[in-house]
C-alpha cells in the first residue's frame, strides 16, 4: 500500500465538528440505545433462566441431571454459533437487521420452551435463545458504538453491561414467583420491545456509508445530532474514510493477523480471554453453592449478590467517560485478584478445619469483593473497548471472532469449574487470582485508553 493511501487510513474521520458541541437532539440516540439495550436485558433474561426453573423443569419433564446439564450448556453452544454468524450477518443486513434478526431467534426459543413437553422442544428452544444471546453480545455495543458521539460513547456502551445484569437479576427473582413456563413466556417481552423498536430509529450512519447508500446515510446522521447540527464535516469525513477502507480488499480471517491489525486483534482478543478465564462465569454459575459449601445462607447470598452486581454497574456507567477505559480495567482487575485471595482463604481454612466461624464471612466477602470489581470494570469494558478497536472494514470479521472467544471461554469456564472444585476449592480460586494478576499486566503493557477519543482517532493510535 502506498504512503498516501497508509496516511488516508490513519487519518482521523469523525466528530471534529463535535468537540465543542453536544448534539442538537441527543433524545434520538438514547432512544437507540435503549433499544439496542433491550436486547441486552434479553440476553440476561436468557443467561438468568435456568437457575430458578431447574427444579420445576426436571419434576415437570421428568430430566436427569445430565439432560438438564444439556439443556443448561446449550445456551452457550448456541452463543457461540451465533458469535461466528452475527459479525457476517451485520455487515450484509446492517446493525438493525442482525438485532432483528436475534430478537426472532430469541422469541422463537421462548415459545419452543413455553409449549415443550418433552426434551427435544426444551433443548431447540435453548440452542435457538442461545443463538440470539450470541448474536445481540456483539451487535449491540457495534451498534451502540457507531451512533454514539464521542463525549458519551462509553457510558452508554456500558448500559449494555448493566442491562445484562439487570436481566439476570430480574430473571432470578420472578423465577421464584412464578411457573417456568410462565417465565419463558415473559422471556418475550424484551425481545418483542427491541424488534419493534427498531422500526423507529436510524440504522447506523456507518455501515450505511460503507454499503454506498448516500442518502440514507445523511438522514440517518442528521436524525442522530439533530435537525439543526452541522454535520456537513462529519459526514465529508465519514465518507473519505470508508472509500479509502474501500480500496482495500475485502477482510477475511486470515487477515486479521496481517501486522496493521494484529494489536487490535490482541487487544480485544486478550481482554475478551482475560474476562472469561478469570473465573466469572464458574463463580456467577455456582454461586449458590459457593455459599452453600462455606456455611452462608444460599437465599441471602443470591440476593446481595444480584443487588450489588446492578447497582455497581449502573454507578459506573456515569463515570466511563471521565474516568477513562484503563484505570477502570485495572482497579477491576486488581479487586478481582483481591477477592479470588479471599475466597481461596476462606476454603483453605474450612479445608483444613481452622476458624470455623470466619469461614462463611470470609467467602461472601471474597465473593462480593469478586463481582463488585467484576461490574465495577472487566464485565463492561472489554465489549466497549472492543466496539472501539477495530477497523470499520475488520469490523464484522473480528468482532465475531472475539465473542466467538468470549463465548467459548464462558463454557470451558462453566465446565471444569465444578471439576476444579472437586479438585481443591482454594487452589481453585488460587488460578483465577493467578489469571487475573496476568490481566493486570496485559492492561498495563498493551491496552490503550480511548476515552474521549473519535473511532478513527483510536485507529489512528491502536493501527499506525
């Protein structure tokens, strides 16, 4: 590539005109956003379905544990089969389309699940939710990404997180007020409320200036910063970025490790490897009995666990854009390793029979420690960083790539937790503290902050 065209690509597009402004009419892109959200609030009504409907389902459909465990673990096989395909699907169809597209999968698993009375129809309808998790994991912080202006792009990319939170938690506690089936069927409602949504607002002015379509394009910008916004600069740029991204050619996988692309390949790589395998998924899935081998009373944990993980998300999302992407990365991290140590003492006192009385105190500890630092950073950031990183015209490929990582890392997670346990409950908690320590460095030595940043400044950074 000539020094020309390599200069064109690192030149930054978007957003000049909006350093000193707010734009005209923000309502229009909180309405997307809440929109787009609605699909996280499905993904954690689908991550959060299980827990309390697994004694009903097993007596009403008479399941073996193992059936059950199948029925469990394919939610996650679906999220990774949906990973692989969402990044495809939303630069063909567009960000809206493949939201569209997701919520479909989503309703038609909850209704497979509403009427199933044997255990093909439960495992399809989880496969096909699943599928839908998968998918609205990458595209909706894409979406939310590319319509956003710089000045609040990171706060409301974390509103994804929140809402995933905000659905497990409130799948959880109407779980135990209600029938499984009835459970499935409220499963719906986000997923109906995001398809329909999507009717009222713009697609992403990005890929539409990707896909030539000129016209849409401009009413779609102008509709997200308002009637009387300038966005005679921003759309110019927007326009000479995606023809220089153009004259390259079409990305494929194995271009996401020729060398201009192989730091944002790590960083988003690395970060989507770092959240998994630090323990989330084994300590968010087993929590109950967690608590249970350390004395704590279960109902009690659940509850302060479901409540603190809300509301630290939510006080975070505020803060995103102030505070930046790294430092909140890195004092997650080193609260992760503070309370996986916690934990692993907690266990390594009850295993060899001292202080029995500060056992269970010192595992909710290490436990809330665990997931307030959780929410406070690693559960968000890695999906905002992620949206940011990447080439619009790597974008689909590498995306998918990612919550494909993310995603299998969630089940090997979920899978040997239980094993290591069995295994030795403090050495268990002694790799993830491990893990998390290696992440701390990893942040330090190759993520970059982004904070305050337009996409194409930070390509201009991340891709020199």
């Amino acid at each position: 590539m000539s020094k020309a065209k390599s200069d064109a690509v690192r030149e930054p597009l978007v957003d000049k005109n909006m350093a000193g402004s707010k734009p005209d009419q923000p309502w229009m892109v909180y309405l997307s956003t809440f929109v787009a959200v609605c699909g996280s609030f499905a993904f954690g009504s689908c991550a959060g379905y299980s827990s309390p409907a697994q004694a009903a389902i097993r007596n009403d459909l008479s399941l073996t544990i193992a059936e059950f465990s199948l029925f469990g673990s394919l939610l996650t096989f679906g999220a990774m089969i949906g990973a692989i395909t969402s990044g495809p699907i939303a630069d063909l169809v567009g960000r809206k389309g493949a939201m569209r597209v997701s919520s479909a999968f989503c309703v038609v698993g909850w209704l497979a699940i509403f009427f199933a009375k044997g255990v093909v129809a439960l495992d399809l309808g989880r496969l096909a939710t699943g599928y839908g998790m998968g998918a609205f994991s990458y595209v909706v912080p894409i979406f939310i990404a590319e319509i956003a202006p710089k000045t609040f792009r990171g706060a409301l990319t974390t509103l994804n997180q929140i809402l995933i939170c905000t659905g497990v938690s409130v799948s959880f506690i109407i779980g135990t007020l209600v029938t499984w089936r009835v459970l499935a069927l409220i499963g719906i409602i986000p997923c109906a409320a995001s398809f329909l949504g999507l009717f009222f607002i713009p697609e992403s002015p990005r890929w539409l200036a990707k896909m030539g379509r000129d016209t849409e394009f401009e009413a779609a910008l102008r509709k997200l910063r308002g009637k009387k916004a300038d966005i005679s600069q921003e759309a110019a740029e927007i326009q000479d970025y995606i023809e220089t991204l153009e004259r390259l050619p079409k990305a494929k996988m194995l271009d996401l490790f020729q060398r201009r692309y192989i730091r944002s390949v790590l960083i988003a790589f690395g970060l989507m490897v770092f959240q998994q395998f630090g323990g989330i998924n084994g300590i968010c899935f087993y929590t109950s009995s967690i608590f249970e081998q350390a004395g704590f009373p279960t109902r009690l944990g659940m509850i302060i666990y479901a409540v603190l993980q809300v509301v630290i998300t939510a006080l975070n999302a505020p803060i995103v854009d102030r505070a930046g992407r790294k430092p909140l990365l890195l004092v997650s991290a080193t609260g992760l390793v503070i309370g996986c140590l916690i934990a692993a003492v907690s266990f390594y006192l009850k295993v060899h029979d001292m202080a029995r009385e500060a056992v269970p105190v010192l595992a909710v500890v290490g436990i809330m420690v665990y997931i307030g630092s959780f929410s406070a950073g690693m559960g968000a950031m890695p999906w905002v960083v992620m949206s940011e990183v990447f080439p619009i015209n790597i974008k689909g490929v590498a995306g998918g790539m990612a919550t494909l990582v993310n995603w299998f890392g969630a089940w090997a997670v979920s899978y040997t937790f239980n094993f290591l346990m069995s295994w030795s409950s403090y050495g268990t908690f002694l790799i993830y503290a491990a893990i998390n320590a290696l992440a701390i460095v990893f942040i330090i030595a190759i993520v970059p902050e982004t904070k305050g940043k337009t996409l194409e400044q930070i390509q201009a950074v991340v891709n020199p």
